[in-house]
C-alpha cells in the first residue's frame, strides 16, 4: 500500500487547501475500489494523466476511486451544465480569429498596441496571442488584479512602463473583442470560449453564483487534487479557494519540487478578488 501521506500543512487560517510540494503520497493513499469515483485529480496535459495512470498500474493499485480531468475539461462540465459554452476556441482558430478583429479593429488602443509590437501589428499576430495568453493567465484579465499588476509597474512616466502598461491595456481589449466577435459570428449565443482560461473564468462566475452546480456535475466527487502544477495560475487559484471555501469538497494542490517552495510564498492568505472569474478591460490613457 502507499506510504502515509507527507502533507505540507497550511497553518490555522491561511490558505483553504492543502499544499504538497514534490509528493503524490497523499493521492497515492486514496487508492481503492469504487462504484463510483470520490477522487476528482485534474492533471496539466495528457502526458501527466499517462503518466499517474502508468504509477497506479506498475503497484496494481486499484485506480476506479478517481476521476481524471484537465481543468479545461472541468471548466466545460460545469458551464456546460448552464450554457451553451462547454469548450474553448483551440490556438489555430483564436489565431485567426485575432487576425479577424486586428485588421478590422479602428480602435485607438491598437494604435498604442502596435507601436509597442511593431507596425502594422497584422504582422506580429502570433506574438499579440502569446502576450494576451500570458497576462490572462497572471491576471485573469480581471480588474482587481490588473490594477495590481499595473501598480507594480512604477512610474507611468517611464518609457518600459507605459509600453508594458499599453500591452496589458491592448490584449485585455483585445480579449474583449475576441469575446464580441464569437458572439457575433454566432446565431445565437455562442458555443466557445475564447480560451481555456476564459472557459475558466466562466466556470469560476456560475460556481459563485451557485455552489449546488458542483453537486449538480460531480455529485460523488469528496476530494479535489490538482497535480502537477508547475505554475498555479490565478483563476486555477481562485477555483481552488473557491471549491474548497463553497462546497464540502478537501482540495490539495500538488506542486513540482522546484517551482512549488517559491509558488506557496506567493500565495496570498486572502483571495485579492471579491467576485470571481469576473474579466474586464484595462485602461490608463
């Protein structure tokens, strides 16, 4: 059987969950026999769903306890239950979608976005999509967090800040367009998010709103770990807190050895959001 589980604790009143850093011990101990799973275990890619299935199989360990989703999956699951958004938009088409809305576009912060990213910005799409994935995944495009990050910055006077502080202003508009235009291209609502952590953010909306819909879509489901983590995101963050917090569900959050230590510093005890998964524009000029 596995070893008992090396947890590190949280002390009394920080963090909702349970952070392990480097150990799968505490996963390994819920193994067993189920009719049906009480072990929801979310999992960055496939690679690493392959690769907790192939542990279980090497210890024959019973495997039928847990459920295996990736946290786009469990996004769909739950706003499928509500609306017609059940998946998101995948990289070529949100490509060609920017594209769509870039050469159309007749606002004046794209004019700011491309004297940042080059001139004309239809030219530099690929990298406009890499910078909009990579401030939605550190901010959510939320407001709170955007002006967080925006006062983190320092003088607005200062040439690297207002570049930075126009990126962010650009892509977070951008997001918002790209959200437009599905709906637009839809004869009715439509069906895709603009991204996974948009499908996310959707998810974290109707959970606040209703808690009974995580009964509603995992009805056996005790326990929630997310393994594997190299980098805890803050809307994967907020559906942490928010399970755990909301509903009756333990959550764990599993971290590599190496980014774990440095990304447990880094959590705050208290969410720094109010509404979760909510996601606007920044502005500044």
């Amino acid at each position: 059987m596995p070893s008992p589980a090396k947890v590190q604790q949280s002390p009394s009143g920080t963090l909702p969950f349970e952070i392990h850093i480097g150990d799968l011990s505490h996963l390994w101990e819920d193994t067993g026999r189920a009719a049906t799973p009480h072990h929801l275990v979310v999992t960055p890619t496939d690679l690493h769903q392959r690769n907790l299935e192939e542990q279980l199989r090497k210890n024959q360990w019973p495997h039928s306890n847990f459920e295996f989703r990736r946290i786009g999956e469990l996004a769909g699951d739950i706003t499928g239950e509500q609306t017609p958004v059940s998946t998101a938009l995948d990289r070529v088409d949100r490509l060609a979608l920017v594209r769509e809305v870039i050469e159309e576009a007749d606002a004046g912060v794209y004019d700011h976005l491309a004297a940042v990213l080059g001139v004309p910005v239809e030219k530099h799409i690929e990298r406009l999509e890499r910078t909009r994935s990579e401030l939605e995944l550190v901010t959510g495009f939320h407001p709170a967090r955007m002006e967080g990050f925006a006062s983190l910055l320092g003088d607005q006077r200062d040439p690297s800040t207002a570049e930075t502080l126009d990126l962010l202003a650009g892509v977070s508009h951008l997001h918002r367009d790209l959200q437009r235009r599905l709906s637009s291209n839809s004869d009715s609502l439509p069906s895709q998010a603009v991204s996974k952590t948009s499908l996310l953010c959707r998810c974290l909306r109707i959970l606040q709103a209703n808690q009974s819909v995580w009964t509603d879509v995992y009805p056996s489901i005790e326990t929630l770990s997310v393994t594997g983590t190299s980098m805890l995101t803050a809307p994967i963050a907020d559906l942490c807190r928010l399970v755990s917090q909301k509903t009756t569900v333990d959550v764990h959050v599993h971290l590599r050895e190496a980014s774990g230590p440095q990304i447990r510093r880094q959590l705050a005890v208290e969410s720094d959001t109010e509404q979760f998964g909510t996601q606007e524009v920044f502005e500044w000029r």
